[in-house]
C-alpha cells in the first residue's frame, strides 16, 4: 500500500505546470484506435510514479503498471480543457493509492469518460469555433494589408484565452477534486460510478448519431418504398449502430486495427459500388 510518507510530494505550482504544459502535447500522440489516450498518460504520469516511486518494490511496481494500462483507454478531449480532467483523474489516483480498499479505481475511467462529452463541447465551440475565429480573422485582415502583425495577433489573442484557463482548468481540477472526494461516504462512489457510467454511455451515443454517416439508396415498388425510410422507422441510424456494433465484435475478438481499417474503407468501397450503401 502506498500512503503519504512514501509518495513524493511537490509544490502545488509544480503539480499543475504538469497539468498545464502537459495538456499541450496531448495529441501529439492521437491515434485511430483510442485517439488522445497516449497523450492523457504522458500527462499523468507524473503523478503516478510520484505515488509509487520504489522501483525495488514489487508491490510498489505492479501498481504503476496497473495505473499505466488503466490510463491508456479510449480519451478524448480538447487540449485546454483536458487539463481539468488531468488535474480531477491524478486527484483520485492519489485517493485509491491512499485507500485502495475503499476506492474502486474504474471510477477513475469512469469519471473521465463523462466529462469527455460536456468538455469537448465546450471547449471546441468555445476556443475552435470563436475564438480561433475572431483572433484569425483579425490576424488575416491585416496580413493581407501586407502587416507582419497579423500572424503575430491572431496568436496573442488565442493565446490570452487559452493559456490562463489551461492552467486554472488543472488547478480547479485537482482541487475540487480533492475535496470531492473528502466529502464522500461509503456508498456515495458506487452511485457516482453509476451515474458517470450513464453519461459516458451518452456520449458514445452522440457520437456514433453525429460522426457516422451510413444510408442504403435501395428502393422497392420502382421507387415507392425506401429502404432507408423504413429503417428510421424502426430504429434510427439503425446501419449505423450496426457498423459500431460489428467494429465492437472484431475489437473484443482481438482484431488488429489495421485490420479493421482495412474493412472499413474496402467494406465501404465495395458496398457502395454494389449500390447497397450511400
């Protein structure tokens, strides 16, 4: 068991700088599979092995490794409001290492999977969709007068927004996460679990009705009945869930993902050139 005199312990300015220069370099390991997963680790891990800093202790190792492989699920989130839920998921990792008894560590993926969503849309609307807008297009308008302020203003203001709430998102994270968790009881985690389990499951949800476009153009009776139409009728983007729920099947038979992307895009292909897909 890990408890407070063998964690390493830093100043609260060290602990979110982590959060904050960590939450940059987010993506800069996105991949197809599990996108920002690699990047949430980097940012985290710091935390980790302050908590479990005895590479001589067995015990000691198999809990790092344990938190590694935990934080290399499916993540993600825009980068300035990732530092929140760095700041949130390395406060409840300093819980379980002080209490795994009592703490049920997959509230952690838990936790972090429900705030994807909300903080996604946030955060893109906010930073992707105005203030990147505001601040390129006044930058543009005076590069094209031929002014080198143009490039140099669009990233003052970007960076007037992005950089204070990056790194009060970390610390507001880490904190009110800390006393969060004081002011649970016994059961209270199993229903936040419960709960977060739900959102998470919403955001999938979103995300699968949002980001997957698949129609059949087959008609019957020359045109007066549509396949499509009837499908909506019985379950909507019913072709879509499906194509999750066979990429689901292949994932938990152990599928390579070059594998799958390969089905995906020749799959695709070939149905739509046999007309039964649009």
């Amino acid at each position: 068991m890990t408890d407070n005199t063998t964690a390493i312990q830093v100043s609260p300015n060290k602990r979110y700088s982590q959060y904050f220069w960590r939450s940059w370099a987010i993506q800069d390991s996105w991949n197809y599979e599990r996108q920002m997963n690699m990047g949430f680790l980097y940012g985290i891990a710091p935390t980790i092995d302050r908590l479990y800093p005895d590479e001589n202790d067995p015990e000691q190792v198999a809990k790092r490794k344990e938190a590694y492989e935990r934080h290399m699920a499916f993540y993600n989130c825009t980068p300035q409001t990732s530092a929140f839920v760095l700041g949130l998921a390395s406060s409840m990792e300093e819980e379980y290492a002080r209490d795994p008894e009592n703490f049920d560590p997959e509230t952690i993926n838990a936790v972090k999977t429900s705030l994807m969503g909300p903080l996604s849309g946030i955060g893109d609307s906010f930073f992707q969709g105005t203030i990147r807008t505001i601040a390129f297009g006044l930058g543009t308008a005076l590069a094209m007068q031929g002014s080198i302020l143009g490039p140099v203003l669009a990233m003052v203001i970007s960076a007037a927004f992005s950089v204070p709430i990056t790194w009060y998102a970390g610390k507001f994270g880490y904190e009110m996460g800390n006393s969060f968790l004081e002011r649970l009881q016994s059961g209270a985690m199993e229903k936040i679990m419960y709960a977060c389990g739900i959102v998470g499951l919403m955001a999938i949800g979103g995300m699968v009705a949002t980001l997957i476009g698949i129609t059949t153009p087959l008609t019957f009776s020359e045109g007066t009945v549509v396949l499509q139409d009837i499908l909506n009728g019985i379950v909507p983007m019913v072709l879509d869930l499906g194509a999750v729920m066979g990429m689901y099947y292949l994932i938990k038979r152990n599928v390579k993902t070059t594998w799958m992307l390969a089905i995906c895009i020749l799959g695709g292909i070939a149905l739509s050139a046999f007309g039964l897909l649009a």
